[in-house]
C-alpha cells in the first residue's frame, strides 16, 4: 500500500501513518511536504560500551578477570574464555 519515499498527503495522512508505525517508518517533512522515511539503522555499540555491558552481564570486573586468568584459578574453562575475551576488548581500551 505505502513505501519509502512516497509522499504523503492530507487525505491519506492517517493510512500511512499507521503504515509506518507498523513498518518501521516515519513521516518526514521534506521540502514542503510529507514524505515516509525509514527509521535509521541503531547505532552500533562503542567498544566501551560493550565492555560495560558484559562486564554487568557477567560480573567479571577487571579485578575479577585477573583473578580468573591467574595460574590455577579453579575458574571453569567457561569463564576463562568469557573473561579472556572482555579482557582483550578492554585492553585495546587501556592503551
């Protein structure tokens, strides 16, 4: 019924309203009038970011990571590897 970069006008207004809202749209005022725009792609997460969240995800602190890495911490393989990985992320953040 409706697509990307279709104008937009008074009669249908409400139509393509509820078409976006179902189609991951918007209506744009462009130029004078109204046209449906796509939303824009989320932006992707800083490594920063990433680092927190997984670090919250998981508890592995940076405290708690070298604690997991020492020789013969008793961690599982599981979480060495999960805090080898946060590690060498959070790593490229320190330098």
């Amino acid at each position: 019924m409706f697509e990307i970069g279709q104008i937009v006008t008074k009669e249908n207004y409400t139509q393509a309203a509820i078409w976006c809202n179902q189609n991951g749209a918007h209506i744009e005022n462009q130029a004078g009038g109204y046209v449906i725009a796509a939303h824009p792609a989320p932006a992707e997460p800083t490594l920063q970011e990433r680092v927190q969240a997984k670090e919250a995800q998981t508890g592995l602190t940076r405290v708690v990571r070298e604690l997991v890495l020492a020789e013969n911490s008793g961690a599982s393989e599981y979480v060495k590897e999960l805090a080898h990985e946060l590690e060498t992320w959070a790593a490229v953040l320190r330098e």
